[in-house]
C-alpha cells in the first residue's frame, strides 16, 4: 500500500532524514518509535508533502507522490492527523466534521457523521461546543474523526495521545 524508498529530507540546509524507507502492507498498524528529534514527524511530513523529500520515493497504491501537493495526496486516500491538532476554533464539533466531510473522498460506504458518532460518542454529545472550548482529548478525538471523514485508505498519527491524560 505504502513504499516508502530511501528518502532525504531537508529543513533548508540541515539534512533530517538520511536514506528512510519503509512498508506499510494494507491491513497493517505500524509504530514509527524513536527519541525526540529522530525523524518520526518529518517522515510523516515527508509522505504527506508537506515537507517534500528532496531525493528517494514516496508511493502509494503504485503511485509515486513525489512533488504532488498535501491537499492531492489527501485526495489519493493518506489522512494525516497532525499532532497540533489544527481544529478550527470558532466552529462547532459538527461543523468541523462537516467541512471535512466537503473536502473529502466520496464513498457509498465510508465515514458519515453518523458512523463517527457511533464510534466517538463523546463527539455526538459536544456536536454544538465550539472547538475553542474542547478539552485536550476532546480535541484530538475530533482531530481522528475529522481525519476518518475524509475516508482515507491510510490514516499516519504524529503523536496521537500528545496531550492527553493517562
């Protein structure tokens, strides 16, 4: 599903990444483990071309990604649930989920509000709160599902219980 090939990756002159590959086979749940600064999120940044690799290959599903922008690889089934969260503030949970649900990937048989909410009914029960008054893990539930709305093939979390209480 996901070939990762011996990417290089650049924050302007500073190399962060040397010669990273990786597989990821459908089905699979993979752990990207290391110490702070070992190149977990720049890999994830990397595959999703936010910070593009400048040597190696990123495909998936047979298609190289190199040079494609964030929002097309999104739009080829990678969801990224980033570790800052990014939810808009000022809107409420639903309408979060909903914008996402706008830009996503259509399917008969994917991620509907209802189905989020079967699976996050915390979500269900704060649909009116604003993003701005969520809780840590509030937040990040809602980060998760408004990633699943976009019904990826893959989904990468940077640091998904960053935040959270135990």
């Amino acid at each position: 599903m996901l070939s990762v090939e011996r990417i290089n990756t650049f924050y302007e002159d500073a190399q962060v990444l040397f010669d990273v590959s990786l597989e990821i086979r459908a089905g699979e749940v993979v752990a990207l483990l290391g110490r702070n600064g070992a190149g977990k999120t720049t890999t994830i940044r990397s595959i999703m071309g936010l910070t593009p690799p400048r040597a190696g290959r990123v495909i998936f599903k047979d298609e190289n990604l190199a040079g494609l922008p964030p929002y097309t690889i999104a739009n080829r089934g990678v969801g990224f649930v980033p570790d800052n969260r990014r939810i808009f503030p000022t809107l409420t949970v639903k309408q979060n989920l909903e914008i996402a649900r706008k830009g996503g990937r259509k399917s008969t048989d994917g991620w509907t509000l209802d189905r989020i909410y079967q699976h996050f009914p915390k979500l269900k029960e704060i649909q009116e709160r604003k993003g701005e008054v969520l809780s840590g893990g509030e937040q990040q539930m809602l980060t998760i599902a408004r990633t699943l709305m976009g019904n990826p093939d893959l989904v990468l979390l940077d640091e998904p219980t960053e935040g959270l209480a135990p």
